[in-house]
C-alpha cells in the first residue's frame, strides 16, 4: 500500500475537519469583503487561501462567533461511541445530535425537518471508515442513521456514494476515472429504489463524469452543477465535492482550495477534504497545515484539536482490527488482529 491504513483513517477525519475550517474562513472573508455588483472575481482574487493554514486568523477572529459544525461534532461523537463500545449494535445517533444541539442553557435547539445527504455524509465518516471493508453492514448502518435522523428521501443515498468513494480509497482501489461510472452502475442496479430524487441523482452524477472527461474548469462545472449561487441540493453539493477531488486527486491542498474558491459551499470543503484524506492519507496533507495542527489548539468547527482527532481516528482503527483496549492504546498500534477475531466482550 502507498499509505497504511492509519495514515488514511487519519487523513479522513482530519480532511473533513480542515476542509470546513478553510471553508468557513472564505466565507467569512466573502462577508467582510461585500462586493458591489460586478466585482466579486475581484474580490475573489484578493483572498489569498494559499498562505491560509489553521488559526492563521488570529486571536481577533476568535471574538466573532463561530459557525459550529454540527455534523462534524456528531461525527466525532459517534467516534467516540463506536471506541467505547467496540462496535455498532445499540448506538443511536439521534441522542448523540440531541446532545451536540444542547445548549448551556440545557434546551434543545431546532433544526430544520429532515436531515439532507451531505449532512448525514459529514456525520457517518466513522461508519464510513469503520464498515470500509463490508459493504453490506456499511449500507444497513447508513439506513438505520437515516431512520433515526428522519433523513430527506435519497439522502442516505447521497451519504453512500461518499462511503463507497472513501472505502475504495482505502482499499487502494479507488480509480478517479472509474469511480463515477461504477457509482452510477451500482445505484441503478444495486437494488436501490429507483424513486425521482434518485433518479436526479444519478442524473448529476453522469453529469459530473461528463465535466470531468471533458476537462471543464471547476468555475463552469458549478455553474452547470448548482442550482443557485449561493447554495445548491444535496446532491450537487456532494457532485461538486466529488468534482474537486477527482480532478486533482494527487493534489490534497488544490483540491480544498479549488472548492473553496470556486464552490462558496462549506459542506463542498468538507467532503472534499474527506475524499482527498482517504485517497492521500494525513501524508498528504501540506506539512504547513500539519505542523499548524499540532500547535494550535482547535478547530474551532468541530470544537477539537487536531490532535484529538488523529487520536481517536487511531483508536478507531483500533477497535476495527481487534485491540482489546483502544483508549488505553499508543499513537502507533503495536498489534492487529482480524476482524472477529479479538473483540471488546
């Protein structure tokens, strides 16, 4: 293998993480810098997210209230959960969202009714991972969270194709130009009800492929892909993540870059940042970036250092190769056994 398989369970999680941290920075600059009309390439240009790295805002920026990633915060929770549990039976990640949208008032906030796919994709990262090597039981968690979130229609659908991208990136199979085609095989014929909104879906899909081997810069292929400026669907937004990481699949940091820029969509950042982890492993990510990872505390979306989140990307490794005592277990796994074979009791 290029990358052990620690390096892109780590890779994963971090990408995630850091895509929306950079995602959050663009946007935030985009607010601060209000274009008048006819000038936002101007405005573009002039944030510069090639000298961007982690805490580089500095503490002013700390004042202003942050945008909470709340489905990267669950994703980490249920991290935590598979850890602590060894496994998946019994886990419910509504409670785990009830708790993350506690306030300190001890309320629940409200969110809005049902739970779209790029969200839930965010969310099930660690089942991604978890189930990379079992599709079967990765498709029935998928399902199950849907259920217990009240997920849109299609939309763990929408999360599968990313589980599928990053599963085959971890087996070391994941082709850039194969990859769209063998989704879109799957979903057709895979036993998939084949509904409107999934039809759609597949629709954007052969759409995306189409962009990519036609060589289509990333600023056409939003316009053709989004339905807005300013926001798009589920499904685009996870067809954009897919386009940024499988036109530059060697480049970890173009492809965050590019889907800032160009996207305007946080969710896009994340999922690429995802993809481009598990493809390029935490090797991959731009040394600048790791070594700001390592002496700022946190990621102020997700609400954790990175530190933390390669330390419970490695102790879900852990519990996925059968060590007994994953909290109690180094940075590097001193053991690996088969799966089933050594379990928490």
């Amino acid at each position: 293998m290029r990358y052990s398989l620690l390096s892109r369970f780590q890779g994963v999680l971090l990408g995630a993480a850091l895509g929306e941290e950079l995602g959050f920075y663009y946007w935030r600059q985009q607010l601060q810098r209000k274009p008048l009309p006819g000038e936002y390439s101007a405005v573009r240009e002039r944030v510069d997210l090639f000298a961007w790295r982690p805490g580089s805002e500095g503490e002013e920026s700390t004042q202003s209230q942050p945008i909470p990633s709340i489905w990267g915060r669950i994703a980490l929770c249920l991290t935590e959960a598979l850890v602590l549990k060894g496994g998946w039976h019994g886990l419910n990640l509504e409670q785990m969202a009830l708790s993350v949208l506690t306030d300190d008032t001890g309320t629940i906030s409200t969110t809005s009714p049902g739970v779209m796919g790029v969200d839930l994709a965010i969310a099930t990262l660690p089942i991604a991972l978890f189930f990379h090597d079992n599709e079967f039981k990765r498709q029935q968690a998928l399902e199950e969270v849907a259920s217990q979130l009240k997920a849109k229609p299609g939309a763990w659908e929408e999360a599968w194709t990313l589980s599928v991208a990053i599963a085959a990136a971890l087996k070391e199979q994941l082709s850039p130009r194969h990859l769209i085609p063998d989704l879109v095989t799957h979903l057709q014929s895979g036993g998939f009800s084949q509904n409107d909104v999934l039809k759609n879906f597949i629709a954007k899909l052969e759409q995306t492929q189409t962009l990519l081997q036609e060589g289509t810069d990333l600023g056409t292929a939003r316009a053709k892909l989004l339905s807005s400026q300013k926001s798009g669907l589920s499904s685009e937004v996870i067809c954009l993540a897919l386009y940024c990481g499988l036109s530059t699949p060697e480049d970890f940091r173009l492809a965050l870059i590019r889907a800032a820029r160009f996207c305007g969509v946080v969710q896009v950042c994340g999922l690429t940042g995802a993809l481009m982890g598990a493809y390029n492993s935490r090797v991959g990510i731009p040394l600048v970036w790791r070594i700001a990872n390592a002496y700022h505390s946190v990621y102020r979306g997700w609400g954790v250092s990175g530190a933390k989140i390669e330390q419970l990307a490695t102790r879900l490794l852990a519990v996925w190769s059968g060590v007994y005592n994953p909290v109690g277990c180094p940075e590097q796994i001193p053991a690996i056994a088969a799966p089933g074979v050594i379990r928490l009791p």
